[in-house]
C-alpha cells in the first residue's frame, strides 16, 4: 500500500531499473530503498522531508537518490515500444454496433488536461488557468487500447488550445500521423483539417446535454455530434 503495487511488481520494477537503466546499489542506499522512496514520493506525494524522517537519511541524500532514481525510469523510454496509430481495427470498433462501421477508420483521439505546475513568481501569471490555478497545458493522443501515442508538454495554462494543436503537429515535434484513410476525433476547439475530425459547430455536443426528455438528436449533425462525444 505505501509503494501503490504489489510486492512481485516492485520486485520487478527494480529489477529492470537495475538492468536496464544502470541504477546500482551506493554506499549509504542499496537500489531497492532508492525506488521505495522514490515511488513514495510520486504515489503519496510526500515531501522529501517527510521521506527523511521515515527512512533516516539526510535531505541531500534523499534528494540525491530521488534523482538518480528518476534519470533511470526515463532512460527507459527507449527500451517501451511507442504504440502505433496504425494499428489494425480496434475491438472497441468492431465489436460495438453503435460505433461500426461509422468509425472504422478512426485510430484514436486528442485532448487536452491541465496539470498543475510550478513556476517562478514572475511567470505564475501567465500559467495561471481560468481557476486561478498555476497549470500546465498538455495536450494527449490516446488510442482505444487505452495507451498514450503522443503527449505534448509544457504549454502555459493560458495558452489556446488550437495554438498548442498547430505546435504539436509541427514536423519537428515528431508527431505520429495517421495514414492517410485514417484519422483523430478531436474536440470542437481544433481544426478540422486531414487526418483530424471534430463535431460540428453550432450544435448540441457534449453528452450532458442529451439528459433529459426530449433531447436526442433531431439532425444528422447533431446524432454526429452525438456520437462523436460518446466516442471520444
């Protein structure tokens, strides 16, 4: 419960940090304490003064280890197989009357989530989001294995999301493109351009809006939009 896995996961996990990230065992902490702490801090979002006390080192060490600990897990990207948006057609398609064939072609989705951020006094302004909140924009491709394909990162909270959109899709961001008889659903405030498929505007889009008597689509664009929001 305090590492958030089970005891043959974090076995594993250190085992493969070990291997294949170079994290090794030091004087002071052997690589197993190193990722306990470590996973204790990103899991229960203690502070390193916190770790100090429970595990009996020194702010420095603990801070130090957290480090290393971290530069390992990322060096490991390289050895995690990017999930391809090309892939065959998803069950979650196939297998589902409502969204087959409408969306046979689609090969997952785009969206953005705010994540909260900290930055120096003299930038909180322009990373503070519409609740006063010091955030980040980071816009996300996912597809219908549940896997992430693409995130971008590092936008202020302020920033508009179709900026953000024509930035990720830039060629030096590297982004996954689909085929060309492929394509993203993306949300109304994105272009509706090749390769990406938003809902009609001016009309009836997200599913709350649907609740009640009454309210089921009366258009072709708006059982669309209707359909669009429940896909994605």
């Amino acid at each position: 419960k305090m590492l958030c896995m089970h005891k043959a996961t974090f076995l594993h996990f250190w085992d493969v940090l070990k291997r294949e990230g170079g994290l090794e065992n030091t004087n002071n902490l052997v690589v197993e304490e190193q990722v306990a702490m470590f996973l204790i801090i990103i899991g229960k979002t203690w502070d390193q003064r916190a770790i100090c006390d429970r595990f009996q080192h020194t702010l420095e060490t603990v801070n130090r280890h957290f480090r290393r600990v971290m530069r390992a897990l990322a060096s490991l990207a390289k050895h995690i197989k990017c999930p391809s948006v090309d892939d065959d057609m998803s069950p979650h398609i196939k297998n589902n009357r409502k969204y087959f064939p409408w969306f046979k072609d689609c090969v997952g989705a785009i969206d953005k989530t705010y994540v909260s951020a900290w930055e120096p006094v003299k930038k909180t302004v322009c990373f503070r989001g519409r609740k006063s909140i010091v955030t980040q924009n980071v816009m996300c491709t996912c597809n219908f294995n549940m896997e992430f394909t693409f995130v971008y990162y590092g936008w202020k909270g302020t920033a508009n999301d179709s900026r953000v959109f024509r930035c990720m899709t830039r060629l030096d961001a590297n982004f996954p493109w689909p085929s060309p008889s492929k394509y993203f659903l993306v949300d109304v405030g994105f272009f509706c351009t090749s390769g990406f498929i938003p809902p009609y505007q001016d009309e009836r889009y997200h599913l709350q809006k649907y609740k009640g008597r009454g309210r089921t689509p009366t258009s072709i664009k708006g059982l669309f939009n209707y359909m669009h929001s429940s896909f994605r």
